[in-house]
C-alpha cells in the first residue's frame, strides 16, 4: 500500500532526472545464497545501468538469475520464504549535491529507503566491507581524466562527507524474507494473552527481493530530486 505512491511518485522523478542526464537503476545483488556480479563502481554506464531491468529478471549475470529463481522456488516448495539484496546506483549526478553532517546525501536516501516495507539494512560503497580495509585502501585517491577530476576507486559510493563526488553512488538494501509463511508458527492471542499458533491461509510470495528493486529505484528518485531542487532552486524542476 505504500509502495504505489512511491512508485507513482517516483515515475515522475526518474522522468525527471532522465531529462537532465541523470540516471537511476538497479538490479536483484542476491536472493537466498545466490549473488549477482555488482555494478561497475568506477565506469558505470546507461546502457549497463539498465540492462538487467529490460530483461525479465534484472540481475547482470543470467546465471545467477536462474539460480535465484532456484532458491525462491525452493522456498515455496518448503513452505517458507527467502530474503536477499537489491544494488542501485545513479550516475550523472554532479558534484556538491547534499549537505553535512545531519543532512547528508547518504541520510537521505537511507531514510527515504527504510521508509520500503522489509528492508532491514543499507550500505554504501564498499559498505561494512569498508571496516576490514586500512585507510590506504579504503580511501579514493584522485585523478584529473578529459579535465574532471575522479577517483580511482569508489569505496565510498560516490559521497563524501554527505556530499556528492561525481562517481557513481552505489548503495545497497538488505531485504528480509516475507514474514507470512505457510509454515505454523508461534504468536500471541492478544485476546486471551495465551500462546497460539499462526497458520495463514491465502497467497504469499516465497521472496519479495524482485519487486523491491522497482520500489527502491523509485524511492532513490525522490530523494534525488529533492536533494537537487535545494542544491539548484526549484527552477531545476521545471
């Protein structure tokens, strides 16, 4: 129910976005044990940005989609349900959008991106990977290439300090499990404060995983152009 208005919403942004160079997209990172290839963090494309949506299950590796499709399917067979994880990245997003410390680009889109019923984590970058590296590796030493300056990695998913560098900003959710399932499970009788059992009836999907990638792209536009409408002026919208 909240993910229609998002996705409404978020039409409108991508369209938006799209005009101005500006481009959105992701694809299914894993489901169950299964993980996808990620997004190129450094030379990110359009046409590689959006080539797992226009295939019938976005992820970049089409092995790896079909044994995703595996794991959902035994899933369902078990009566059960799987979580996994969505990686977005928006490219043509210039420099010094954002703010800091308590309204960073990062702040932002987490927000926004909890707002997504079952997502449960959000990473930047190289995420919680981040914490085994040294600062000599975990820092993005830059680069003049064609007059603009880059980085020569993108650990931290083309923001610094809240702010937007120019890289590509790749973030990722974690999306849990459906939590209705077939299987009985232990709850509360709210009316009678006893044990009971929840059994529930009807249809639910075994991995949500899939349609949250629509929502989360969405979302991400929403807050994008929010973030450039402070940055430029509203008239960035017209």
């Amino acid at each position: 129910r909240l993910t229609a208005p998002l996705c409404i919403a978020g039409a409108f942004c991508l369209a938006y976005l799209r005009e101005r160079g500006i481009e959105v997209g992701a694809h299914i990172q894993q489901i169950g044990a299964v993980k996808d290839m990620p997004f190129d963090r450094l030379h990110l494309t359009a046409e590689a940005l959006h080539a797992p949506a226009s295939k019938g299950f976005a992820v970049i590796d089409p092995e790896a989609g079909e044994a995703m499709k595996g794991e959902i399917e035994c899933a369902r067979m078990a009566a059960d349900s799987v979580g996994g994880s969505v990686e977005c990245a928006v490219i043509g997003l210039p420099v010094g959008v954002g703010d800091h410390p308590f309204d960073g680009m990062e702040g932002r889109i987490s927000a926004i991106l909890f707002s997504i019923p079952a997502v449960k984590g959000v990473e930047f970058g190289a995420g919680f990977a981040i914490a085994d590296m040294r600062g000599s590796k975990a820092n993005d030493p830059l680069r003049t290439e064609h007059g603009a300056v880059v980085s020569t990695s993108n650990n931290n998913g083309g923001i610094n300090g809240g702010i937007t560098n120019g890289m590509p900003i790749l973030f990722r959710t974690a999306i849990k499990p459906t939590p209705t399932i077939f299987k009985p499970q232990d709850t509360i009788d709210f009316r009678t404060m006893t044990d009971a059992v929840l059994e529930p009836k009807g249809r639910h999907d075994p991995a949500i995983v899939h349609r949250a990638r629509i929502v989360q792209d969405a979302a991400a536009a929403i807050v994008l152009c929010d973030a450039m409408a402070l940055r430029y002026g509203t008239d960035w919208l017209k």
